[in-house]
C-alpha cells in the first residue's frame, strides 16, 4: 500500500516530536486531517486530488514548525528567570571590573604600562568576566533544572478577583530572591571549596592574585555557617516558589535570624577571623554592628508574629504601639 501525502507528513510530524508525546499528537493531527479532507471532498488516496491534499498540508505548515507547537519554548535562561540573571551577572562584572580598575591604578603608580602588560590584562579581564557569566549561568541552569524556578503558563481560570491589593506586605520581588539564591549558592561553593579565593589582591604581570587571609581558626566554623546558607537557600527557594510569605514561612526567617546570631556571635567570642590583627578588629567591629541590627530585626520579627499581624510594621511604628 502505497502512503499518502497525509500518511507522510504525520509521519514526518512525528519525528520531530518526543516519543512519549508522539502517538497521542499523531491521531490528534490524523483526525485533525480526515475531517479537513472531508470538507473538502478530497480523498488522499486518488492522485486527482493530490493537489488538493497539498493545499490542505500548506496551511498546517511544514513539519517541523507544525510539531513546534506541541513542545514547550526553549531557554537557557528562562524568560522569568532573566532579570535576576541580569542583575547577578551585573553585580558579577562590576566587582571584576573594580578588581581590574584597581591593579590597573597600582600599575601605572609603578610607571610600568607596557604593550606586553596591556596583552596580559586585557585577556585576563575578558577570560574573567567570561568566566564569571559562565558559572551565573551554570547556577540559573541548575535553578530552572532542579524547577526553583517555575514556568510562567497561562492560566484560562485565572480570576481576577484574586489580584494582590497594591500595598501588600506578603509579596515578594522574585528578582531579588532570585539573586539572593545565587549569591547564597555563591558562599556556599567559595567557602567550602575556594575559601583561598577570600583574601589581599595583589598584581603580577597583568593579571590579579590573592594572598589568603581566613584563619584556621574560622574555617572550623564553615560547617556552621554552611548549615544557616542552605536553611537560608531553602527558605528562598520555597518563598520564591510560593511567590509571598506565609506566616509559616515568616516563622521559619526568624528561627534562621536566631541561629545566624547564635553563631555570629560565638565566631566573634571564640574564633580568630582573619590572619591581620588590624584587619580582624575592623572585620570583628562590622559583624558586631550587623548583630545589633539583626537582633533589633529579630525582635521586630517577633513581635509581628505573636500579634498576628502583616510584616509591614517599621520599627517605629512597633515601638510606638508598645507606648501605648
């Protein structure tokens, strides 16, 4: 039996379709087919009516873009997913840029801008900054694969009684967890695994090296610490799917606000940061000044939780009510 042009072309539909999709889009399209040939009184098995047949296949369009239909659109970086890569890989290159900017200003102290120098920083700047949009883009791959990230579908039952009201303390800015997710999966890596990368820059021949500053004595608390970012990653990660907060949610912020200042506090008490005395004093004094206002969010936090009421008290306005 000799096939048709119809017997062809859903053939041809097929083989550019997914397996587990193709037999269901096959039939679909076959009856599809037979009732447009029927409308037209054309019958794929007479070559009189191959014509016709031909016609009838055009307006469907060529195999490939008819099967594009049925295959959802494909990114390496989502549409919902850009602006925060966008602004990930921005603040990325911007601190690549300085890095580079300051090794540039110490060069030309020393007096030294050779044609040779020039050849060595630049290629070093351009493998830098390639490098760093590789691994934003390896972490917003990992995201969309590990489905952090949600499609964005349209939703036919979609009501719009439903819409948030324009001041509502629950919403969240998807960009910005989205960027603290990749700067919280950032620490994670550097600290486990490069914790060398931490430390004094210095210039060599046009491209930047670093002295290592974090004493040994810190580095034993990285499993601490490694602990809070993934609660952290985890906790930005379900808010970001939910799209706002929950009182759940809020719940488990201040139980992670508690043990960030837990251990804060006991790396401070107990632990030698950095190598430079100066340099661990000054590092010490900035974490103290983050504990007060963590412990002041803290304190916020609870309060709006055991009133029951929408995180959208200033400090302020709390203290001012305590008054009363």
């Amino acid at each position: 039996m000799t096939d048709t042009l119809i017997d062809r072309y859903i053939h041809e539909v097929g083989a550019h379709l997914p397996a587990k999709t193709r037999a269901d889009v096959q039939l679909e399209l076959r009856s599809t087919l037979q009732d447009g040939l029927a409308e037209r009184g054309l019958d794929a098995s007479k070559p009189e009516d191959a014509e016709g047949v031909a016609a009838l296949l055009r307006e469907f369009g060529e195999p490939e873009h008819f099967a594009a239909r049925y295959q959802p659109e494909r990114f390496l970086i989502s549409p919902a997913a850009f602006p925060a890569f966008r602004l990930s890989y921005g603040i990325a290159a911007v601190v690549v840029t300085i890095v580079h900017l300051i090794g540039l200003a110490l060069q030309i102290n020393r007096g030294g801008l050779s044609l040779e120098w020039w050849g060595s920083f630049m290629g070093n700047y351009v493998s830098n900054m390639l490098l760093n949009l590789g691994l934003v883009a390896f972490v917003f791959y990992l995201l969309e694969g590990f489905k952090v990230i949600k499609p964005t579908k349209a939703d036919p039952a979609w009501d719009p009684h439903k819409l948030p009201a324009i001041k509502d303390p629950n919403r969240i800015n998807r960009t910005e967890e989205l960027v603290g997710i990749v700067f919280t999966i950032a620490a994670l890596l550097v600290f486990n695994f490069a914790p060398h990368w931490i430390g004094i820059i210095g210039w060599d021949e046009g491209a930047p090296s670093v002295f290592p500053v974090l004493a040994e004595s810190f580095l034993a608390y990285v499993p601490w610490l490694t602990a809070l970012w993934l609660g952290e990653l985890a906790l930005k990660a379900l808010v970001y799917r939910r799209g706002r907060w929950s009182s759940v949610l809020r719940a488990g912020e201040f139980v992670l606000q508690l043990a960030s200042i837990f251990v804060l506090y006991t790396i401070i008490q107990n632990a030698q940061i950095v190598n430079i005395a100066i340099i661990d004093s000054l590092v010490k004094f900035g974490i103290s000044i983050a504990l007060v206002v963590m412990v002041i969010e803290a304190a916020k936090q609870l309060f709006v939780l055991l009133r029951g009421e929408q995180p959208a008290l200033s400090l302020e306005h709390i203290i001012e009510r305590i008054g009363k």
